[in-house]
C-alpha cells in the first residue's frame, strides 16, 4: 500500500488516466483557441468542445445548448444566483436557500442580503433532509429562485430534489441545484428533477480542477442568467472568457465514464461505508452518524467521534491516512462545522465530526487498514483526552 492512503474524495478526486489520456493532446497539437473558428487549430477546438458539451447533456438528460462551461462549480453558485437575481430585480427581490447549502451559495446570499435583498434559510432535521413544508410556506409573490443542493458536501445527505422541483414549478418559482457533489456518483436527470438550474464540477468526478458547468433550461426565458463576467460574450453570453479546452475535454471523458461505471461503484463504496460504519460501532463506541442513515452518497461517511476533537485525530492519523472534518473551502477555520450545527447538534459534536471520503482507486486492503488504524488511534486519543478547541 502507497501512504497516505487518500479519503478525501468529497474534496477532490485523482484525476482518472483515461481522462489525462483524452486531455493530453489538447495541451499540445490540438492547442487553438475554440472562438477562433477561422482556421484548422482552432475549429478543432471548436469541435472538441461541442463533443463534450453533447457528453455531458447525454448524461443529465439535458440539450447541449443547455450546457454553460464555467471553471467550476463556485463559479456556476455564482451565476446562478447573482444572474437570477439582476435578472429579476424588478420581479422580485425574495431567495429561498437551505442552512446546511455550501459556502458558495450562502456567502452569495449574505452577499445579496446586504444589498438589500431578502433570502429565506429553511432549517433541516437531524439527518439533514430539508423541511419541505417550511419550503413551501417560505413562497411569497416576491420569490424568484429557491437553490437547495442535491447531495451534502460534508454528510452526504441527499436532498428530495424532486420534490422540491414540483414545489417551484408549483408557484413558477426558478429552482437551482449545486450538484457538485452529486453528479457523477447518482443518476441526474434535469427532466425528472424539474430544475431550471444546475452547478457541476469536473474534479469531483476524477476530472480536472478548473472546469464545472451550469446547466440551463433555455426552454424556460426566465432561467437564463445575467452575466457576472463581461467580455467577449462567450458560452451564449452567460460566461465571458476563452474557454479551458484541455479541461471541458476531460470534463466530457471523466462524466462520460463516471456514468457508465456508476451502478458498479455505488455497490462497492456502500459495502465500505457499511463496513467502517459497522467496525466503528463496535470498536470505538461512542460514535455518532452524521447524515441520513440511507439517503446518503454511498462514498461519503461523517462521523463524531465522542471526546476526540477532529483536528487532533486528522493529525494522529496523518502518516496514513488523509482524512478531513468537513468542507475544503472551511478547512482553515476552527469554528464548528455550521452543517453539523444545523442538523441540531451541539459544537462539541460537530468538533469531533470527521469525513472519510472513497474513490474508485481505493482497494478493500486500504479500506480495511484505514478503518482498523482509525478505531485504535481514536482509543488511544481518548486515553489523553485532549482539550477542545474553543
């Protein structure tokens, strides 16, 4: 076995090398510039990138024109969000979000907050499934978009999206969906979803860093943004900037082969998460589940650890094992996670809170050692009992 073993998928994934295969010749003969259509370099771009656009709608059930390149899912929150919002200012100034969203949706509705518009944060329970009826009961005349994320970053809960669709479509409301965490590990269909917008992002899916999407239904006027980035007028005029082409061409391969092997990665990553979970029990106890029991992603499992703060344990375990207590865009914080204090729990669980994370390129040996060298480290961190973070 290679040390550190890497389980901290939710963050990012190892770049496939099917998908550096696919990537490579694009960083060097096939080298031109997608807008510059007037020559061989760059039509061969342009192709290159029509070809992902169609991969990655075949695997949402979308319209290619429906596909918006951006470089990454943060930036799609972003457009989403912002662009709906100048977009309907003289329709409505009201956005309904959920608490346990990721930063890059709420620091973009704090942000609005502050200039003058009104956001609505439904609260969850304690697996960290959306109270659908508050939802619903959050819809005023003024609402012009309700953005709630399809799986959880931090305990892999996964949102009854559908549902949540026909509520919007309901009172004609726009709903968006940062799917970043989702895409690529459970099947996504924008038809049955009823979204009209929706954020991915390649490196969650053994892709490159750099590159997501947002899609967009251009069947609905309504759904197409405002820009937030001017110049050029790239992808329909929602998102300016020459586009990453060695990055949209591994975006298309690594969704593409994300979906094929799918089925069979959910088997694998869910008899691993039961396995640890059920070893932890035993072994370590007392331990607590952060998440939804079932409606989970099968390659996500969050517990606390009672009496062993996280940072203490992310450090014990360093040599070999790379594990996180939660967001990688929070990771220098030592505040509490604000999913886990969402779902009802007290800062001392949420500080004893960590996330393991598998990928397609871990093997039942690393899971195996992973989990026997996290229970005894955990009993030898409660003999010392540390002192928590404040």
């Amino acid at each position: 076995m290679k040390f550190p073993i890497y389980l901290d998928s939710q963050a990012t994934t190892p770049l496939d090398p099917r998908v550096l295969e696919e990537m490579l010749p694009y960083f060097t003969e096939h080298f031109g510039n997608a807008s510059s259509i007037d020559h061989l370099y760059g039509s061969e771009a342009s192709e290159a990138v029509e070809n992902a656009r169609k991969k990655i709608a075949r695997c949402i059930n979308a319209k290619p024109e429906d596909i918006i390149f951006t470089s990454g899912a943060t930036e799609s929150n972003n457009i989403a969000i912002l662009g709906i919002a100048e977009k309907h200012a003289n329709k409505g100034d009201h956005i309904i979000t959920c608490v346990t969203e990721h930063k890059s949706v709420l620091d973009v509705c704090k942000h609005l907050e502050r200039i003058g518009k009104r956001v609505t944060y439904v609260p969850v329970d304690k697996f960290g499934i959306v109270d659908l009826k508050k939802l619903e009961e959050a819809i005023c005349d003024k609402t012009i978009l309700i953005s709630v994320m399809t799986a959880n970053n931090e305990i892999g809960t996964i949102a009854p999206i559908n549902e949540i669709g026909e509520i919007a479509k309901k009172y004609g409301v726009l709903f968006h969906t940062d799917a970043a965490q989702a895409a690529g590990h459970i099947p996504l269909d924008v038809e049955k979803m009823k979204v009209d917008l929706m954020s991915i992002s390649a490196h969650k899916m053994y892709g490159p860093k750099g590159v997501g999407a947002l899609y967009v239904r251009h069947s609905n006027l309504n759904a197409k943004p405002f820009p937030i980035i001017h110049g050029g007028g790239h992808e329909q005029g929602i998102r300016s900037g020459t586009l990453n082409v060695p990055g949209i061409v591994g975006f298309g391969k690594a969704f593409d082969i994300a979906v094929k092997e799918m089925n069979e990665e959910y088997k694998r990553f869910d008899r691993w998460r039961k396995y640890m979970w059920e070893v932890f029990k035993e072994k370590c106890s007392p331990v607590e589940l952060n998440g939804h029991p079932e409606k989970r992603l099968s390659h996500n499992l969050n517990v606390s650890f009672e009496g062993v703060e996280n940072k203490a344990l992310i450090r014990a375990v360093s040599s070999k094992l790379a594990i996180s207590s939660g967001s990688a865009c929070t990771t220098l914080n030592v505040e509490p996670s604000h999913v886990i204090l969402a779902l009802g729990f007290s800062p001392e669980r949420a500080h004893t809170a960590i996330r393991t994370g598998f990928t397609r390129f871990n093997t039942e040996e690393e899971i195996i050692f992973a989990t026997e060298f996290m229970f005894q480290t955990v009993n030898k961190l409660r003999k010392i009992k540390l002192p928590f973070l404040k």
